[in-house]
C-alpha cells in the first residue's frame, strides 16, 4: 500500500483483531473449564443426594436394598447423571448402574477422581468417582451441552473477530486521517510553496511533537531558501541594471568609430560583430531583468478586456508575413466566444517568441499552425510546427533559463534560452499555465497556453 494512513489502519485492525482473538482463545479456555467445573458440582450433589438415600447404614446394605432405594432417584435423573456402583469385595460387579447405561459400566480411569469417558452410543462423559464406605460410586454426566456451548462459542468469535476487522479498519482510517491531518497540511503547504511564493509558511501546532518539529525545520528551510532566492533575484536585477550603463557606452564608442569611417573594412567589419554581440547581450540582459522582476511580482499589468479573435487575427498578419519569409505556411482557427483580460503588448511578446521558435524549428515548406478556442470559462492557444519535436524528458525543462536542446537536433538557429521562461512568467502573470507536448499530427512539438476568461 502506498497509502500511509492506509497501512495504519491496517496495522490497527490487525493489532485489535488479534488481541481479541487472543481474548477469545483464553476466553475459550476459561469458558470450558468453568463449564466442566460445573459438571463436577452436579456430579457432587448427585452423589451427596445418593448417599442420603442410602442411609447411614449403607455398608450393611444387600444390593437389591441399594437398588430399591436409589433406582427411583436415579430415573428420574436418567436424563442427566449415569450411575454405577461398584463393591470390589463383591463378585457381583457393579452392583448397581443406572438403566441409562443400557448395561454398560462407566470406564474407569486408574489414579484419576474425576475424567472424561467415552461411550458407545451415548457420547462422551464427564465422570467422577467417588468414595462411599466399601462402594465406589460414579457418576458421569453428558459433555454434549459443554461441547455445543463451545461450538456455539466459537461461531460467535468468528462473527464478532469478522465484524472487528471491519470496524476496527473503518476506526483506523479515521485514526489515520487525524493523526496525519498536520502531515498533509505540510503537504499541501509545501505544494503551495514555489520560486514565485516563497513566503507561505506551514502553520505549526503549539504541542510539541515530531511533526510540528518537522514542520519548524520545514519553515527554517524555507526561510534560507527565501533568503538565497532573494539574494540571487536581487543580484540578477542589480547587475542587469548596473550592465545596461557600460554596454551603452560600449555600443555608442563602437557607432562612433563607425560615423568617423576611417577603418579598414577587416577593422570595420570587425565593430559590426562587436555591435551585433553587444545588442544581444543587451537583449539578454533585458530578458534576465525583466524575469527578475516577473518572479519577484514587481510588474504591474495593465490589463484589458479583449476578444481572443480580434487579437490572434492583428497577431497573424505578423506571423503570416514572418512564416513567408521563411518559406513557411501559417495557419490559425478560433473557436468559441467571450473575453479575456490581457495585456496586449505582453501577450504579443509570448505569441513572438513561440511563433520564433516554431519557425526556427520547422523544416522548408513545413507548416505552423495556431488554434484558439475558448471554452467553459478558459481561453486555449496551441501552436504546433512540423519540426523535430522535443523529446518527452526536455518538454518541462524547455521551460527554464538558458536551456537549449541538443545541437545535433535540426534547429536553424539558437537564441538566448530565455524566450520560453519569459512566455512562461507573462502567462503566470495572467494566472494562466503553459506547457509543451508532443504535436498530434506531426513529429512535431505542440506549445499550449491557457487564460482565465473574463468574468
């Protein structure tokens, strides 16, 4: 069982049920013997009632007396009590037995008073012997009750130790679920807890216990992770802003150089590369400090309630021009309707670089294709492209800064692996989600993002 809370209601109703079933055995044990025992008693009173019909002159007593006066008690009892009476000075033996016994004598047991006996075609017995001046008297009564008793007894446990399991399982879960409630609330915390919201903190019961010490060492692990994101956000910020100065001066020095045209071409064509690097570690940076920014929430969405198809369709004039330009086809379909609540010039940027990438991804003569549908309150874009793909392990880390798939995969060209995080930041910014998965039609990859319509 995976199931924590499962294995510990099973672990319970195991523990119950098997001390119960201990209960039971010993219980069974006990019941018996003290069934027995009463047994033995009625032996005792029937032989104390035999002795007071036989008188206190019962060792001069012929045994047709002892017959006479004890038959009529005996049959009366037949129903309950075999007896016999035994003289060992007497060759008549026994001298007496109950009609009961349909002529039979009760088996003696040497060296034992009282003992169970087995007879034919009446069952077992529980015999006791006892001492009468020269007669040895036995009685035996029948074990069946007893046995029907302990039958009955243990049907009984098997229906109660059946029922045990199920409501000692059906307690244990609930046992479970109590007791591992702080358990998922760690859980649920930690799950609420990411890059974007490191603040959250797991709530710490007052008593002292393991979990809310694990939960105490949780929060103290979130507090450094908080203070690490921090310190590299703030870092990320400063020094984008703080590169942005001597790049400018860089990139104004390498124009003036090319205003004066005194270069030789090599030397010329040389601050030509320079201007291009410098404009793209610009843009980098650029990216860097806007994600930066995007993680920490410091930007401030100048939201508009727009119609997804009057928007993709201003979009698609660009990503047709764009597609031609390569030697591509796009394409582009909407379906539903409603509103949605964006920024524009950001929503732009995420349909830029996931139309660049699809693009720069597809073969000559190759197709793009974006569909829009808006439905049950959620507005859905997809665009897919006829490239490569993406393998299943790399669609979730495509996703993170600076990551770039394998060289030897057919992509014309390499950006600064960036472009998807941005897409991914602008899209959690409208409360939305993005992801990557492989393109129904195609080898392709299909890149999917979802906004919340307007209410």
């Amino acid at each position: 069982m995976k199931s924590i809370g499962a294995r510990l209601a099973l672990w319970y109703a195991g523990a119950a049920t098997l001390t119960l079933a201990c209960l039971f055995i010993a219980g069974y044990y006990l019941l018996e013997i003290h069934l027995v025992s009463g047994l033995d008693l009625l032996n005792r009173a029937q032989f104390a009632q035999i002795s007071a019909h036989l008188g206190d002159d019962y060792a001069a007593l012929s045994p047709p007396v002892i017959d006479t006066r004890i038959r009529e008690t005996t049959n009366y009892s037949a129903v309950l009590f075999f007896i016999t009476i035994d003289d060992p000075h007497s060759p008549i033996r026994p001298i007496f037995y109950s009609t009961n016994l349909r002529g039979q004598a009760i088996p003696d047991v040497p060296g034992q008073r009282v003992f169970n006996a087995q007879m034919p075609g009446i069952g077992e017995l529980r015999a006791g012997e006892f001492i009468l001046g020269p007669f040895d008297v036995t009685i035996a009564t029948p074990l069946n009750g007893v046995r029907e008793a302990m039958r009955d007894y243990s049907e009984i446990c098997v229906w109660l130790l059946t029922v045990m399991v199920a409501i000692s399982f059906a307690i244990g879960l609930g046992l479970s679920r109590l007791a591992l409630r702080p358990v998922r609330l760690i859980r649920e915390t930690a799950n609420h807890i990411s890059s974007d919201n490191l603040s959250e903190r797991i709530p710490v019961a007052e008593v002292r216990d393991e979990i809310s010490d694990l939960a105490r060492l949780l929060n103290q692990m979130f507090d450094r992770l908080e203070s690490a994101f921090d310190q590299i956000r703030r870092f990320t910020a400063e020094a984008s802003h703080e590169l942005k100065t001597p790049l400018s001066l860089i990139r104004l020095q390498a124009e003036k150089l090319l205003m004066h045209g005194n270069l030789e071409a090599a030397n010329e064509e040389s601050v030509h590369v320079q201007l291009e690097e410098i404009s793209r570690l610009s843009q980098i940076i650029e990216e860097l400090l806007f994600l930066s920014r995007a993680e920490a929430r410091d930007i401030d969405l100048n939201l508009v309630r727009q119609d997804p198809e009057t928007l993709l369709t201003i979009r698609s004039q660009d990503a047709r021009v764009l597609s031609e330009h390569r030697g591509l086809q796009f394409l582009h379909t909407h379906q539903g309707d409603g509103a949605v609540m964006v920024e524009p010039r950001w929503l732009r940027r995420v349909l830029l670089n996931l139309l660049a990438n699809a693009l720069n991804a597809s073969p000559s003569n190759g197709t793009v294709t974006l569909r829009s549908v808006m439905d049950a309150g959620i507005w859905r874009v997809s665009l897919d492209d006829q490239g490569p793909g993406v393998a299943a392990e790399f669609r979730e880390r495509i996703f993170e800064r600076f990551f770039r798939l394998a060289p030897a995969l057919d992509i014309k060209e390499t950006g600064s692996g960036l472009g998807l995080a941005i897409c991914r930041s602008i899209i959690s910014l409208h409360g939305g989600h993005i992801w990557a998965d492989a393109a129904p039609d195609s080898t392709g990859l299909r890149v999917v993002f979802t906004i919340p319509a307007a209410v």
